[in-house]
C-alpha cells in the first residue's frame, strides 16, 4: 500500500473505538463505563446507526479481550519490542489484528482501515509502521498464529490456553482449580468451555423487582425469560432496556442472572422466628439489595443497605428509590458496624474481590489483575464475612458471596472465619454451614455443595459464589 500526502478518510466507528481504548489504557477505566456516552455522542454528532455502534462495541471489546493473543501476534511481526511501541500506535495494531484476526472484515478492509486511523490519528510515520506489521499479521489467520506462537497443548497445556483463550497464565492456573479442586486437571474440555464463554459477550439480562414489576412485561422484542432466576428477562437480541417503561421507572433493571440468584437464594433459605430486619453489607451498586428489598416489602420486612463508598451509596439510594417499605440506605463501613451485634435476621455480604467472574463483562480486568491481589482482598473478606456473622441473630442466616470462582475468595474464606469462629472477641460468632443448593431450585450444576459455585459456560451467568451460613447460638 502506497502511504501518500493525501488528507485521510476520517472513520467515525474506528476513531471511537481508539478512543475508548486510549480512556481504558490511559485512566485505568472500564470500557462498560467509557463506551456507553461515547456511542451516545457519536449518535448525536456523526449520525451513527445501530449498525455502526454494534461495530464499535466489538471492536473495543473484542480487542480489548484477546490484548494478551494479539501483543503476543504483533510481538512476532514488529520491528522492535512491544514495550518500545508508544501505547497509541499498539492501540492502532491491536484493532487492525482484531479486525485481521477475530472478525469476518475482509483483510484488505482491515489493514486499510487501521491504516487510515493511524494517519488521523497518529500521522503518515506511524501510519508506516502500523502498514507494515499488519500486512505481516494477514500472512497468517488466528489458527495459524496459535499453531506458529503456542507450545503444544500436552508439552505446557497452561501456555497454551492462555494464548488460544487469551488469559493470563496465573488466570487460566487458578480457573482450572476452580474448575476440578482435586487438582487433577484431567477435564480439559471443561477449562477449554469456560475460557471460550469468558471471550462471549454476555446477553443484557434484566431483573423484574416483586411488587414492583412482571417479567411479562419485559418480554418485548425477542426477549425470553430467565434460564434460572423467575425474576430474570433475557434481552436475545439487544437493544436498550433504558427505552423500557419498567426500567426507567426502577421498577426493573439491568441485573446479571447469576447476582438475581444469590439475593434470590438468601431470601429463599428456611428461618425460624422473627424475619423482619434484613441487611445487605455491601450494597454497591445496588442490583441485590434493590432485588432483596422488592422481596422484603412483600413479607412486610425491611432492608438496611449500607455502602462505605460515597458514590456508590448513592447509586444503592437511587436503586431502591420507589420500593415500597421502610428501607434505608447508609453510607457506612461493615467492618466497624454502627448497629448493635445480632440485629438481622438476614445478611448478605457480597464482597469486594479481583472479579474473575465477570470477565466477560469487564474484559480489561483479566490484563489488570495480578496474583497479589488475591492477598489484598483477603483481610477485608474475612473481616466482612465475620460482622455479617456478629449482625446476624442466633438462628439467622448469613450469605456470603463474591464474583470470583478462585478457591481463596471462595470457600477457603468461609473455612478460615468458621475455624476462628468462637475464639474470644478477634473471633466470628460460632456457625455452621447451610446447603445452598435447595434454595436455587432448578439450577443445575451445582456441584456437592454446600457452597455453590455458578459458571459461565454451564449457567450463562457470572461466575457467582455463594456460601449460606447459620448463626448457632
């Protein structure tokens, strides 16, 4: 290609989409979060379609979720180091390789394309460059690129699915314990499944609030019930659930089926006595705890959401603006409680955590997370899941629950509290588990519990944990 002084074809749709991916790189942000106003600005300014925005929707998520495959690709073709390629101009390569090797544009299309955009945006020297190592890249497709770059699946099996799947080694290691405790990592089929549904962008699934709204209702324009949840709505084929009346109203909302069926299965779990006084710990955003306060009101109960984030507490306020009932949110930290100990009778603490659940909405946190992390997380949820144990009441029902499948947010975090349970002030009130699975009725897959372990690949859900304790006297 001939790279002349001619004044470039400005794309709107691929303009969009570097900039979405200069605000994930540049401010650490979520492209669910930047994405969203920048269609909405493009709509208004350059006349984009439907058509137009679902193309920029993949083309920032699809790079964004095959980054490590695509580094590994332009790596073997480019002149230089990734490290010493200015971030803008890999940002350039990343979405030509992904229109080269993750989407049916044809490949002259997608060069010429990338190429354009890097003399918009960048100029006729890098636009050279980004000439180059993309025509190297068509030489070859994806399978291609896996055969040439990839170890052999027996030789280094880790390796070799974080390339194919595009996850970080550690991400793969610790899905796959996940996956088979025992640690025999005999079921590759499995891992294969679940790394292939992490690089699937998920369906909106919208949440019908009890007393408040239908799913009937919501059933407009292809969209289909829940798989699981009786409150879930599964918009099949897009659209905006904001153009719904329910939705605009609060009566309804964006819900993952997953996050529908903890809050659900808290509520379902047997209690003797009194059940009047609920709390969610950790209420941030809002979806749970505007689900649980839907169902509090219909057994005349009340919620207390409390959010130590400023911000978010505001989010949770707006969700349960228009419940019906006595709710209240607060702006408050669980681990130093301004309530009396044994105060609810239902807890939910659904703890902060490294996300591994939701890659398949957040695909920049897979590049983001690293191993460490696990240990930061780690004090705060032991230290949530023991005030969501000194809230409860004797005989009252505690949820644990975390979007991440990795064994030291999950289960290994119930095991510890429980073992220190009953050791003096330092120590959680003595508890003992609940088997999660009967108050998931349906749901199959559910494993040997008493925990419960939801995944994407077998429940079209988040990967959701949830562990259902009871507060012993």
């Amino acid at each position: 290609m001939c790279i002349r002084d001619r004044r470039p074809r400005r794309d709107p749709v691929r303009l969009l989409a570097f900039e979405a991916l200069r605000a994930v790189d540049e401010r650490d942000a979520y492209a669910n979060l930047v994405l969203p106003p920048l269609l909405a600005r493009a709509r208004r300014s350059e006349g984009l379609d439907d058509r137009d925005a679902a193309l920029a929707t993949e083309l920032v998520y699809g790079t964004l979720r095959r980054q490590g495959t695509y580094d590994a690709v332009i790596g073997a073709c480019a002149d230089r180091p990734l490290r010493e390629i200015d971030p803008p101009v890999l940002d350039v390569l990343s979405l030509g390789a992904h229109q080269l090797l993750g989407t049916r544009i044809p490949r002259h299309a997608a060069v010429s394309s990338a190429v354009e955009l890097a003399r918009v945006a960048l100029g006729n020297g890098p636009a050279g460059f980004v000439n180059a190592v993309l025509r190297r890249i068509s030489e070859r497709d994806f399978e291609a690129w896996i055969d040439h770059l990839a170890p052999s699946v027996d030789r280094d099996p880790e390796e070799y699915l974080a390339l194919r799947y595009a996850h970080p080694r550690w991400v793969v290691s610790a899905l796959w314990d996940a996956l088979e405790p025992g640690g025999d990592r005999t079921d590759r089929e499995g891992i294969e499944k679940l790394l292939a549904a992490d690089n699937e962008r998920p369906e909106v699934t919208l949440v019908a609030r009890p007393g408040r709204a239908e799913p009937g209702e919501l059933l407009v324009d292809g969209a289909l019930p829940g798989h699981w949840s009786p409150h879930a709505v599964r918009l099949t084929e897009g659209g905006d659930p904001g153009a719904l009346p329910a939705v605009r109203e609060g009566r309804a909302g964006v819900q993952d089926e997953g996050s529908q069926l903890v809050a659900a299965a808290l509520a379902a779990t047997p209690l003797e006595g009194t059940d009047a006084r609920w709390l969610d710990g950790c209420a941030g955003p809002g979806g749970k705890a505007a689900l649980l306060a839907a169902i509090a009101a219909g057994r005349g109960a009340c919620l207390l959401a409390v959010e130590r984030r400023p911000h978010r507490a505001r989010l949770v306020a707006g969700a349960l603006e228009g419940s019906p009932g006595d709710h209240l949110t607060v702006t408050a930290d669980t681990t130093r409680p301004a309530w009396r100990p044994a105060s609810f009778d239902r807890v939910l603490v659904d703890v902060p955590c490294t996300g591994l659940g939701a890659l398949r909405r957040r695909p920049e946190a897979r590049w983001r997370r690293r191993p460490e992390d696990l240990e930061r997380f780690a004090p705060l949820q032991r230290a949530l899941l023991r005030e969501a144990l000194r809230a409860a009441r004797p005989g009252g029902v505690v949820a644990y629950a975390t979007c991440s499948p990795h064994p030291a947010e999950t289960r290994a975090v119930v095991e510890d509290v429980l073992a220190g349970a009953g050791t003096g002030p330092a120590g959680a009130p003595a508890a003992e588990w609940i088997d999660a699975r009967p108050s998931m009725p349906g749901v199959p897959h559910l494993g040997e519990g008493p925990d419960v372990q939801l995944w994407p690949h077998l429940h079209g859900t988040d990967a959701m944990y949830l562990a259902l304790l009871r507060r012993l006297p």
